[in-house]
C-alpha cells in the first residue's frame, strides 16, 4: 500500500527561479534563505519518495480568470513548464503519474471533494521554483519523483477556507492510504508567507503571524482552519492567502507530525520566505 512519509513547503516566489539561473546562491541577499533547503534535500536523499503531490496556486498559466476552479487535480502523464512572464527559463516537462492522480480523483469525489480533473495542464513558478529547490536541476534531476500537481484558488475571491483546506487534505490522505501499490509518497505545500503584491499594503509582512503558523501547523493545525478568510488576508496580505496550499498539506499528514527541519527569511521580492520538514509518525 502507499505511503505517506512526510511533508515539506517553501514560498514559491519567482525571484528564485532567476537566481537558481544566476547561481547566486552565495550572494548575501540569498544566502541564508538557500541554507534553509539541503538539511531537506538530504532527508529527501535518504528517504527517496516515488511520487511528490505538489500543492501549489496556479497563477494565471494554466487556469485565468474567467475559469478558475477552487481544487484541480492534475491527470496527465507529463506537465509542461511555460513561458509566464517573469524572465524564469522554462525548464520543459515533468513526468506525472496519472494511475495515482486518477485514484485520487475517484475516491475524493467519492467523498464528496468536487474536482476539476485536468489530464492538460501548464505549470508555472508555483509548481516549478519549489521542484527545483528541493530536486536541484529539476525536471532533469533523476533522482525527481514522479510529480501531481494540485492547485487551489488563491487568486480570485471566494477563495476556499482554511477549515475546507484541511480537510481537502485529509481526503486527499485517505485516497493515497488506500492506493494498492507500494510507493513513498511526500506532500509539498508551496506559496506563502505572508506577502503582498499590490495596493495600499504592497509589501506588507507579517513575522508575528507567520511565526505563530509555522508553529502551530505543526502543534495544533485545528486552531488554525478556524481563522476566516478575512481575517488571514488582513494578518497575511492578500497573497499571503497562499497559506492554503500549506494546509492542505498538513490535512495529508495525519494528526501527529514530527518538525525536522525550519527556516524563516525575511524578505526575498516582496515575501516573507517560509521553509519546513515534517515527518509522518504514523
Ligand atoms: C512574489 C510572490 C509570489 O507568491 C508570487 O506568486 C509572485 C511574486 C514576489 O514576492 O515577488
Ligand atoms: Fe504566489
């Protein structure tokens, strides 16, 4: 049967895609934020996961605004990065693992999650920039897994709750538990922390509240689904909303986990930038 090993998130911020491109990986302004990734990587290393389900909020490459769906699953046998705009290369295809996205379909929609099913699917910096923090080289890294990519709405209100996040998550756990083959499965939560790209508040940043999430996903992750929509907008910033992706993979975990590894690095562009490890006890 298939397993859960654990789960890992980093901001998804664009900026790191160019300077992944530039190797500036020693440069002051980046260094303490790439020191947060190879304590990751190595576990990552040891534990060599099959499959990663890749929480991220697509941002207008492969969904727009005129259809946006709340939760979509990736169905395809490869998912191609594009050209979006913000100078990052685009970096090709990545192998998907449609048998595992299909099963996942079927038995959340069998639970009642309303799925848009996408057997075609454009992955932009979401998907991509975390893919390549944690697998250097990626998609071109063999030691990659097979990858799903999963998005939430994030961008055009209503957005999903934090309580529905969470919850998305444990069926999504439930449907990986019961799939038949033997795999490793890690869940990677993108996007966050707190940020905000435009209006009156552009640049807003929030260390209180970030700190207080990065604790408590791990501690008491219940607490956390009862903040509303408005109030995590007005303590993260209209983008910190990303946040969801992060719940939707504690959901995945199960009850207890165990914090391997964290880092917080404030700002990288506009955003506070959050890094975690958590390991599956069960
Ligand atoms: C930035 C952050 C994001 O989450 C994003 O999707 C795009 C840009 C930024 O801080 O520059
Ligand atoms: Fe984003």
């Amino acid at each position: 049967m298939a397993k859960i090993i654990g789960g890992i998130t980093t901001s998804h911020i664009p900026a790191i895609g160019n300077a992944i491109a530039n190797e500036s990986f020693e440069d002051p302004y980046w260094k303490s934020f790439f020191d947060g990734y190879p304590p990751i990587r190595e576990w990552l290393a040891k534990n060599k996961p099959d499959v990663v389900i890749n929480i991220y909020n697509d941002h207008g490459l492969g969904f727009f605004l005129d259809k946006m769906p709340t939760f979509a699953i990736g169905a395809a046998l490869e998912y191609q990065s594009e050209d979006e705009g913000w100078g990052i290369p685009a970096l090709g295809a990545f192998p998907g693992a449609p048998e595992l996205s299909w099963h996942i379909i079927e038995g959340m929609v069998a639970d009642e999650f309303d799925i848009t099913s996408c057997q075609e699917l454009a992955v932009d910096h979401g998907f991509v920039v975390p893919m390549q923090l944690f697998w250097p080289g990626a998609p071109n890294n063999p030691d990659m897994p097979l990858a799903i990519p999963i998005s939430a709405n994030t961008v055009q209100h209503p957005l999903p709750t934090l309580n529905r996040a969470y919850n998305f998550g444990k069926s999504l756990r439930k449907a990986i538990l019961s799939y038949p083959e033997d795999i490793k499965v890690v869940v990677l939560g993108t996007g966050g922390l707190s940020h905000q790209l435009d209006g009156e508040r552009a640049g807003f940043i929030n260390k209180e509240f970030d700190r207080m999430c990065m604790e408590k996903i791990v501690t008491d992750p219940e607490a956390l689904t009862r903040i509303s929509r408005r109030e995590l907008v007005e303590k993260a910033g209209a983008q910190g909303t990303e946040f969801l992706m992060w719940m939707m993979m504690r959901g995945a975990l199960g009850a207890k986990v165990k914090p391997l590894h964290q880092n917080y690095h404030i700002p990288i562009s506009n955003t506070a930038a959050g890094t975690m490890l958590l390991e599956c006890t069960a």
